[in-house]
C-alpha cells in the first residue's frame, strides 16, 4: 500500500496493519485482565495454561506482548507457532528454541539433556516458558507428548511452564477421553473476547493516534457504527474494513470516513453476503465436527460388541450338531442359525436326542428296511417327554434374553442417533443459519436508523415541542393549583415579594384546611347533646 494514501489522512503509517504489532496494543478490561492471569500463573509456576478465542480477536498480540514482558524479566522462552508438525519432531523444535545442546537423535537422551538444562535454569531462578500457538491443529499424540513434558517437576514445583493458545476448537479437542490427564493438568484458563461498540472506538481512535494522527477526526461516529455492526467487535474484520474505508475515501477525495465509505468497503470484502467473514467466525461448525466424531466412534463401539457376540453362537450352534457321519448321509445339512437349540436350553434332552442318530445307522445296516421306520423312530424319540430345566439353564436363557435386550438397545441408539443428526443437518443448522443472516440485517438496520440525521432532527424537534408546551401549561395554570402542586411559575416580581405572598397563601391554606377538619366534628357533637338516645 502506497504510503501517500496514509499521507493523505495526516498519518506517518497504516494504522490498521493486521500483523500482531505491541506498538498498537489496545488493553481493554478484559484484556487486561487475561495478561495478568498468564503472568500470574507463569510467576507462580501453575504448569498448564489455557489461552483460547475466538478467530481474530487478539491471542496472538497477547501473545507477543506475554514474550516482551519474558524478556524483559530475562526468561528463557520457546515459541511454536506451526502445529501441524509431527509429534516426532515437537521435542526438537524445543531444544532448539530453548538452545539446549544435544548430539544424540535418541529421544531418551533429548529428554535427559532437557531436563538437565531444566534443573540449572530452576538453580539460576529463570522460570522457562513453552508457547504453542494455533494449538487446536496438534494431533492428539502431540498433545500427549506436551502432557509428558509437564512431569520435569521437582517435590515443590515445575520446571516447565506451558501455554496452549487455540481457538475454541481446542477445548472441544480436549474432552476427548483420551486426554482427559492433559484436561486434568489445565490450571488457569483464559479467555479472549469480541469487543464492544464503546470499546470499537477507543480501538480505532488509539490505533490512529500510534499512527501519528493530529488529533481531528477521521472516522464519523456513523460510521464507527457501522464497522462494529459488520465486523461483530472482532479487532482483525476492523481492521480490514477501516483499512478499505480509507482507501475509498481517499479515492473519492474525503477526509473523513462516512458510513457510506464503511459500506462500500464491506461490500468489497463481502462481509455483506451470507459467507462473510464475521459470519463464519461466529456459525460454531466445528461442533458439527466433533459430533459426528463421536458419533462415528460410538458406531465402532456397537458394531465391535455385537461382532462379539456372533462367535459365541455359532460355536454353540456347531457343538448341538449331531456328532455321527452316518446321519449326515441321511438328514440334510441344517442351515446356520443364531438361535440356541434344544440342547442349549434342555440339556436333559441330550440323552433322547443321542438315540435318533443311532436308530439311523441300524436301519442303514438292516437289509429291505421299510420306508417308515426312520420316521417312526424319531416321532417315537421326539414323542418323550424331557426332563424338566434345571438352574443352569434357566440362567442360559437369562443369559441369552439380556443379549438379545442388549442388541436391541444398541441398534435403537444407532437408529436414533442418525435421526438426531439428520435432523441437525436438514433443519436446525439451517434455521440457525437464516436466523443469524436476519437478526445480522436487523443490526445493521438499526445502526443506519441511529445515523440517519432526521432522526436526531426529529428527536431535537420532538424535545424542543415537549419544552414549550409544558412552559406554556405552567404559565397557564392558576397559583392556587400550581402551589400545592409544587409547580413553580415564572413571576416578575422579586424574590421578596414572592416569599412573602407564599407565606400568605400558605397560611391561609393552613387555616382553611384547619376549618374543614373540625366543622364536621363540632356538627356530629351538637346533634348529640339535642339527642341523646340517637347516639
């Protein structure tokens, strides 16, 4: 960006640079706020901290200014800021941002040597600090091998201070079960959040002042307006507007930024339109994300446990086979089933059932046999009566009903998680989408009614009408009503005069009020002596 167009405006440099300078800082309470807390806890060695926030609302400033005030305090400090390394490689990065010499590429001897330099900075009074920016793209054996550094501690304290920085896709990645010890470990949690429409202005008006501005005012109020509506409080969408705004002001000759200009240049950057980027920051997809993870790990889940369960079945199916060959040529092959058999449940009917396939090989044996002697055979076996169940098989069939309950349960829960997630997918995120593109209008409707100059035209008419009419009515109304009320009229005469016809009037007014109370009484009192029985 040509810097005459800054020129133009009064100002030595571009006042809305979207790379993380200290130089435009702006603390608000709440940043302040998070500083303090992460400095408190790197002082008192409180191990883990969390920083998160959302997309563009100022971790990464925190951050630089977190690495100022450590070298000021003359603290060794490491800083990551790609988190899609390897987790492999994650202990290199530090012993390289730490200065910890090490020859060997065994991880053993990597970690000895750091936690040798650990314990001479722990001697010298340096507390060493880890930083790991956009946290929220480590893999979770990255995270497990962070949680591993946080176990160089001595009896009292730890050696290592660690701060993860993500947005608030890190901490859905944290309830995962698998790092519920990394969860645990979480100390002091901080929080960075969208700014305000007061707070908007004294953002723009401190940036502009670090640029050299004069002190004249380059942005309308208007229009400040307008940029806290499309851009939601978040500090990097401000810049990028107010950035544009100038430019087009500049294009068309204009000192002073105009709503219209804040228009103009949010069309440009499309924050206007349904994909725009303050939009986006605040939709929540990610929870889309993390749902249907857990959702697909549940399905693995189920369908692990009920592919458990098949083998036990067919096992048992396979052991009531009848054991003889000579049957197999006889009766057909029976067809493969996951229903417990007689067998199972009866086991008294083994001893009948162990009789069928031996009527079978002696008719096999016998010459001329007759065509119904087999079937006679097992209508006459499977005539018997069995013995009745005994307590184990009672309790297989117990055992068999609570698989099958089982099953049934968990092919509901499938059943039913799918509704929820068609449901999320077809209806509610849709609504949520619309409902949030109107009530982003509405916003901006209103910022442009509160800007209009007829407005306020018509609220200072409005007011000036009120005024006179109400001066107007106290003039006209009478001093014997106008006193009680406390309603005071404007009167020529002096200030003595005026005292002095109040106290009249206010005697007065004593007197007659007095007279009114004690007439009814001395009446109710003569009608009683003149006749007594009356009262």
């Amino acid at each position: 960006m040509p810097p005459t167009i800054f020129n133009f405006f009064g100002l030595r440099e571009n006042p809305f640079k979207i790379n993380p300078d200290p130089r435009f800082l702006f603390m608000t309470d709440q940043a302040r706020a998070t500083s303090d807390e992460l400095a408190y806890a790197i002082r008192t060695r409180k191990g883990l901290i969390l920083l998160t926030g959302e997309v563009g609302t100022g971790k990464t400033m925190l951050i630089r200014r977190l690495l100022d005030w450590l070298a000021e305090q003359k603290m060794p400090t490491a800083l990551i800021f790609n988190s899609h390394i390897k987790p492999e490689h994650l202990l290199d990065f530090i012993l390289n941002d730490f200065g910890v010499p090490c020859a060997s590429n065994l991880k053993s001897e990597k970690l000895i040597a750091l936690n040798r330099w650990l314990l001479e900075r722990y001697r010298a009074g340096q507390i060493p600090v880890l930083i790991v920016d956009e946290a929220q793209g480590l893999e979770p054996a990255a995270l497990e091998e962070i949680r591993l550094l946080l176990n160089f501690e001595t009896p009292r304290e730890k050696l290592l201070q660690i701060v993860l920085a993500g947005q608030p896709e890190l901490e859905i990645k944290l309830k995962r079960h698998d790092l519920r010890q990394l969860r645990q470990r979480i100390t002091i949690r901080c929080k960075t959040i969208p700014l305000t429409l007061e707070q908007t202005h004294g953002y723009i008006r401190e940036r502009l002042r670090v640029a050299g501005a004069n002190g004249s005012p380059i942005f309308e109020p208007e229009a400040v307006g307008c940029v806290h509506a499309y851009s939601r409080g978040i500090p990097r969408v401000i810049n990028v507007l107010c950035e544009h705004s100038l430019v087009n002001a500049c294009a068309d000759g204009s000192t002073t930024i105009s709503p219209s200009a804040v228009e103009q240049a949010a069309h440009d950057c499309q924050l206007d339109r349904v994909d725009s980027i303050a939009r986006i920051l605040n939709t929540g997809s990610y929870s889309q994300t993390s749902l249907s993870d857990i959702g697909s790990i549940l399905a693995s889940v189920s369908a692990g446990s009920d592919s458990a369960t098949e083998p036990a079945h067919r096992d048992r199916s396979a052991a009531a086979a009848p054991p003889s060959s000579a049957s197999q040529h006889v009766q057909p092959a029976p067809e493969p089933v996951r229903s417990p058999t007689v067998a199972e449940v009866l086991p008294g009917a083994n001893a009948a059932q162990s009789e069928v396939p031996n009527a079978v090989a002696r008719y096999v044996q016998e010459p001329a046999p007759q065509p119904q002697a087999v079937p006679v055979q097992i209508q006459r076996v499977a005539a018997q009566r069995p013995p009745a169940p005994t307590r184990s098989s009672l309790l297989d069939i117990l055992r068999l009903w609570g698989t099958s309950f089982v099953g049934d349960a968990r092919a509901t829960s499938r059943q039913f998680r799918r509704a929820i997630r068609s449901f999320e997918t077809k209806r509610w995120n849709p609504f949520i989408r619309n409902l949030q593109r109107e009530l982003h209008q509405l916003r901006i409707s209103t910022a442009r009614l509160a800007s209009d100059p007829r407005w306020k035209q018509l609220q200072t008419r409005a007011a000036t009408t009120s005024q006179a009419s109400w001066q107007r009515f106290k003039s006209a109304m009478p001093p014997w009503l106008a006193e009680p009320l406390g309603i005071h009229q404007l009167k020529t005469h002096n200030r003595a005069q005026s005292g002095a016809s109040s106290r009249t009037n206010r005697r007065r007014t004593i007197m007659d009020l007095r007279r009114w109370l004690h007439q009814p009484l001395n009446s109710q009192r003569k009608r009683a002596h003149t006749n007594p029985r009356r009262s």
